[in-house]
C-alpha cells in the first residue's frame, strides 16, 4: 500500500511544521510512506501512471487547509486529514510553534 502524504504550503510556521511532521516518517520507516509532497508544489502534485497514490493523507496547518484544497482543486480526494492546530498546536505570527 502506498501512502502520499500531501503537506500545507509552509508559509506559516504551522505550514512548516506539517512539512517537517511528513518527512519525519519516510525518514524513520523508509517504505511506508511513497511521498511527501509541499502542496505549494502543484506540478509534484499531478499523478504520473506510476503513481499509486493508494493512500493520502492532507496534513494542513490550521483551518485554512490549502494542501486539502490544492488536491481537491486536481480531483484527488484525501483518505485523511489532519489539522495540526486541532490538536494543540498554535499558529503564530513570527514563526515560533507553540505546542
């Protein structure tokens, strides 16, 4: 099974923070997760016929959710979604996360 997981754009520090979260676990268990793609990246985003985008996970930010708006805007549904600031974490003005 492939799992994708689609990261917000990293503007913000709660967008970087999703971008570190997805790369955290391809470099821990190399394997189990096929991709991690910055959905500022729209072009990395396109499905290629060797792609198998079995599983994907939106892992957003905060409530604005651009990586889960950018793969709809391509007719890709998520399998998942994650809100890093439903869980705790905060969005802040000059880049510092608070957990």
């Amino acid at each position: 099974m492939g799992i994708t997981i689609i990261t917000c754009s990293g503007v913000s520090n709660t967008g970087k923070l999703t971008t570190q979260a997805g790369l955290t676990p391809m470099n821990r268990c190399p394997g189990k997760i096929d991709k991690c793609i910055e959905a500022g990246r729209p072009g990395a985003l396109k499905k290629n016929p060797q792609d198998k985008f079995d599983t994907i996970l939106a892992l957003d930010g905060y409530g604005d959710c651009c990586g889960n708006k950018k793969i709809k805007s391509l007719g890709i549904n998520p399998d998942l979604q994650i809100i890093a600031t439903d869980h705790g974490i905060k969005k802040t003005r000059d880049g510092r996360t608070i957990i």
